[in-house]
C-alpha cells in the first residue's frame, strides 16, 4: 500500500516538474543573463551533453556545489586508480564551484552541469550518458533522478548522507512520506553523516540493510597542485604578512562582517600592526565590504586587484574563489564564518584544522555540528564555540596574549584531524565496492 502510494505522489510530482518545464527554461535564461549559469553550457542544465559518452563503463558522481564537489574529488582519484577502465562523469550545478572544480580533477574525468529534476531533461541526461550507478552527495534527493535510475536499473548510492530538521520534517508528513519512502528504497547504500542522521533516514523508512557509517568525506583534505602563479601570490602575502599578528576570519555570510570588524577595531587597539583576513563566503560580498571600509576611511587591501598590505593597512579582503585552503596556512588563527547568525548551518573546519590553525566558530553550525563534537571529542581544545562579538574578542585577545595556549590549540586542531581523516577514502570505497560496484561489474 505504501509502495502503491509513493508511485502515486510521483506520478503527480512528474505531471507537476512537466508541466513547469516552459518556466523553467525561463528561469535558466534569466539566470544566464544574469551571469548564474555557464554562458556557453547552459544547454547542459537542461539534460542536453556537450561530449559523447565514451564506451565502456560510466559512474556519475554528482555534487550541489562546491564544497560537495571538492569532498568528492579524493574519492573520485581513488576511484580512477582502484577502476581505471571506468569513465568518472561528475556534476554539480553552481557556476562558482564549476569554475574551481574543473581544474581540480584527474585527466580523463568528463565533468558537466547537472540537469534540472525535470523528465525531459533527466530523461535526456540518463539517455545520453546511460551511467552504471550514481554517486549522489549529502541531501541531492531529487524524484526524476531516482526514479529514473530505478527504472534504468542504475546502482544508486548516498555519501556523507544528510537531511535537515526542516527537510525533515517536510519529508516525513503524510503526503510526501510515501514518496521519500519509495526513493530512499532505491538506494544500494546510504552512508550518513552521524548516528542522528541515520535515525533520520530510518525513521523516513530507509531499509535498514543499506545504511553503513564510513566517515566523513569532508575530512578528506589533499595536496592540490596550484600554478606557479598562484604559489608566488601566496608566497608574496606570506612575505607582507611577516612579522605581522595576523588571523582570519573566513567564510563569511553577509551581516557576520559587522561582527568581524567590532572585533577588528578592538583589536586593532590594542595590537596597531595586526592584519585581519576577510574571506566572504561570496565574492562579490568580499568586494561590497572593501567599498564600505573605503567610504569610512580604512585603508584596505583587495585581493582580486592583487593590493598590497602596506604600512597601516590592517584589513585584508579575499574576493578570490578556491584558495581557502592555501591561505589558512598564513594565519595562525581560523574563525569559520556561517555560524554567528540564527539560522546559519556552519561551513567546512577540516581545511582550517588540517593547516594547523586553532580553529573557532559560532554555536549555528547546523550539519557541521558532527565534526565540531567529533573533535572535541577527541580533543576539547581542537575547536572552540564562541557566541557573538564579545566572546570572539575575549578569545581572540587570549589567544594573542598566550603563545602556549595558542600552540596548544593548533597542535591539537591539526592533530584531531589527522586522527578523523584516516583511511576515510578506502573506507568509502570498500562500502562502494561492496554494496554498490559489484552489482554493475
């Protein structure tokens, strides 16, 4: 009965993402126009490839945006030395994640825009690319996807599974629980992100048999090889940045700024040739807060214009996408932005951590409240919640003030991560392999 009732709310969601297609296709114009969507790939988006399949066997991993794709990018590597037969197909959807992603994979991995969750378009994508199984990241639960592969009979998996409260609780009312009940059916393995997130699942009437723990795929920080362009830029702020106090605060959401800067200007205070690193979670925030620090007076350095930190430049503002991970190793001290705001869901503290940063964040992390408790767990003094400018600044002017207990923070960051980043990758491989390759070799 509940089967019959889930293929009946499909048929009425299929009816439905038909009918709005025209829309739809409206709406991918409007946001081409607006610079949203690839200029030249647009097409993409709706199902419609821009490269032949190659032959042989084909697994598409598909990610949101960039933080998913960029957790996928080990796995996928690994998956091309374990399989290298197989062609690796990887999507993701938003143009900013395309644009650092692209750059960051192995040769010979095919990457694409992902198609909108309409039949035509999905219908068109499995058609063309007729993938052995796909690889979905965190919540990517979209009904013509699954459904389609269901009926393709492609091998489906989950990694770093999640589902918010909110998301939750929508998907499990009377109309929409048959539904999620018959897609998470699908499924070959659901591997969630923590004992909670599995509750979740079950409770959405996931079969118990295919949820398997494997880690926590954002734990997975590699070398990534950068130009020799992009290593001098590093090096020459790592120079300006000598001999200079220095922290940074970095994936910042709009409003989180003004509590950056009230810490700032204490700061400044009372260290007059401290650097603060702003690195907004988008761009061209980055370059709205440099134009209202420029209107007060405040001498700032922009990091798309390549300024330079002269003598009282105190603020440094990063409008640059996918160098996080190289520029936590300039400062000494991380505060992971996404967190000071109610209804903020948090962002990645692996990178921060794995650079040897002590790492702070605000109490509103959302589904990254796994890795904090994961690694206080192992270490209380790995990472360190804070609520709001005065505890932030109390924790700052510490930290400064304290060399041993600054050390004692970074040792115990880097340490705490090395600890929960091992063997993640084979971990999720031998779940892959077991619940999910074999059934397509």
């Amino acid at each position: 009965m509940v089967g019959y009732r889930g293929k009946l709310v499909y048929t009425v969601y299929r009816a439905l993402t038909y009918g709005l297609s025209p829309l739809l296709y409206l709406h991918l114009q409007w946001r081409k126009l607006r610079g949203l969507e690839h200029p030249l790939r647009w097409q993409e988006r709706l199902g419609r490839p821009s490269l032949s399949r190659p032959p042989g066997q084909l697994f598409w991993f598909h990610a949101v945006s960039l933080g998913e794709g960029m957790a996928a990018i080990p796995l996928i590597k690994y998956c091309v030395q374990r399989s290298p037969d197989t062609t690796i197909l990887m999507t993701t959807t938003i143009t900013s994640a395309f644009e650092v992603i692209k750059n960051r994979l192995p040769s010979g991995v095919i990457y694409q825009f992902a198609p909108f969750d309409t039949p035509a378009a999905m219908d068109a994508f499995l058609g063309s690319w007729k993938p052995n199984a796909i690889i979905l990241m965190e919540s990517e639960l979209w009904p013509n996807l699954i459904m389609g592969a269901s009926k393709n009979g492609i091998a489906l998996a989950l990694l770093n599974a999640r589902m918010s409260e909110k998301s939750f609780n929508r998907w499990s009312g009377p109309v929409l629980l048959p539904l999620i009940s018959l897609m998470l059916s699908q499924f070959s393995l659901i591997a969630p992100l923590s004992t909670m997130q599995a509750i979740r699942f079950q409770l959405l009437e996931a079969p118990p048999f295919i949820i398997n723990f494997s880690g926590d795929l954002k734990y997975t920080v590699e070398e990534i090889g950068i130009s020799e362009r992009e290593v001098r830029s590093i090096e020459d702020l790592q120079l300006q940045l000598a001999h200079r106090q220095v922290w940074m605060a970095s994936s910042i959401h709009k409003g989180e700024e003004e509590v950056v800067l009230g810490v700032h200007k204490v700061l400044v205070q009372m260290l007059p040739d401290m650097v603060t690193i702003i690195v907004p979670r988008y761009p061209h925030h980055g370059r709205e807060i440099a134009l209202e620090l420029q209107k007060e007076g405040s001498n700032v350095a922009l990091r798309s214009r390549h300024e330079k930190l002269m003598p009282g430049t105190n603020i440094y503002v990063v409008d640059t996408l996918g160098e996080l991970k190289n520029l936590y190793r300039l400062s000494p001290i991380a505060v992971i932005g996404g967190s000071f705001l109610p209804g903020s869901a948090g962002h990645n503290i692996s990178e921060a951590a794995a650079a040897g940063c002590a790492v702070l964040t605000g109490h509103n992390v959302g589904h990254f409240s796994h890795m904090v408790v994961e690694m206080q767990r192992l270490n209380p003094l790995s990472v360190l919640q804070v609520s709001g400018k005065s505890e932030l600044e109390a924790a700052l002017i510490k930290l400064f003030n304290d060399a041993k207990v600054l050390e004692a923070r970074r040792l115990a960051a880097k340490q705490t991560f090395h600890a929960l980043s091992s063997g993640v990758v084979a971990d999720v491989w031998n779940l892959l392999d077991f619940h999910v390759f074999r059934r397509v070799f």
